[in-house]
C-alpha cells in the first residue's frame, strides 16, 4: 500500500476502540506503546525502536510465502546501518503453518540465515490478536488485519504506521525499499 493511501486511510476519521486507541493521559497510541517478547523470551518493548523504522512481518516456516525469509534478510542487512530494523512474528494463524516450537522456529530460519530479531509466536488476528496487531485494524480497519502470512507493516520512526503490503508483495520490491527510504528520510 503507498504512503499516501495509509495516510488517507488514517485520517479517513476510524473510531479507534477504547483501550486500544488511547495510552495514559488521552495522547494517541503509536507502535510504540507496545511490547513483545523475543523469541528467546526476553523483552522486546517497540519503544526500544524509536527513531528507526520497523517492517514488522508475521511468520510462517511452512508456507508458500517462507523463501521471503531471504528478502527479509537482505533488506535488513541493507538498510539496517541506516536504522531499519525488521521484526518477524511467527504466527500460527493461517493454515496451521507454524507449528513448531520457539527452538524449532530458530533452527528453521537458521537455514535461512536469519539475523534480524523474532518475536515469540503470536496470534495475529482476531480478538486474541497480539495488541500491536488490534492496533493495526484499530488503526486502519479490520480489513487491513493480516490475510495470510508474511503481511508487511512499516512503522516509522516515530511510531506512526507508514505502509502496509499483503503477502504478494516481497520485501525486496520497489513499493517497500521506496517506503523504508522514505521512512529513513524523516
């Protein structure tokens, strides 16, 4: 999705739920208001990214969609120096295709030569969704939740979404590296 479509989506008025849309004293949430935990299982707060953007991109090791593990991998060693950094989130939720362990889930990416930080396994949609992700269809609309796996969202650097890409859309196309340069540039 371009920049320029999120935005309008975002200023499209959305009724953001309670809870969800507001932190303490009433200011609007960002992506960093939340935590998760590593896959090792230490803390993995989103506000530790402030000042970077984040593509944050739910997991699968047993899909059609997993070789973009190594686009992933290549635009985080790309621009990683200039403050990206990716975030994947293994997930279970489309097809069953994760279903392994946090130590099975290393080794397989292991075999992809995966370097950037994983969350735990998560859930990514429906009411059980990790935070961050009912923040996303807070944000722009149940539509816009995850349909499968290796759905994209970029958040800038100061918290705001910026981009969101369906499965379709590899890490490593014009639409992406275009938006992660334009989210560095700010």
């Amino acid at each position: 999705m371009k920049r320029r479509n999120v935005l309008g989506l975002l200023a499209g008025g959305l009724l953001l739920p309670a809870g969800i849309a507001r932190a303490a004293g009433g200011r609007k949430m960002s992506a960093h208001d939340f935590d998760f935990v590593s896959i090792d299982g230490e803390p993995l707060p989103m506000k530790g990214f402030r000042g970077k953007a984040v593509l944050v991109v739910n997991t699968a090791s047993f899909c059609g969609f997993t070789p973009q593990y190594e686009g992933l991998e290549a635009l985080w060693r790309a621009y990683r120096g200039r403050g990206l950094v990716v975030l994947g989130v293994p997930s279970n939720d489309f097809g069953a295709q994760e279903p392994g362990t946090a130590a099975e889930i290393k080794t397989f990416c292991a075999g992809y030569d995966v370097s950037f930080p994983l969350s735990r396994k998560e859930q990514v949609i429906g009411g059980a969704a990790h935070p961050f992700y009912r923040w996303i269809a807070a944000e722009l609309g149940e539509g816009a939740a995850p349909r499968w796996n290796f759905h994209k969202y970029l958040v800038g650097p100061d918290g705001a979404l910026v981009g969101a890409w369906p499965s379709a859309v590899t890490p490593m196309s014009k639409d992406v590296t275009a938006a992660v340069e334009g989210a560095l540039a700010r």
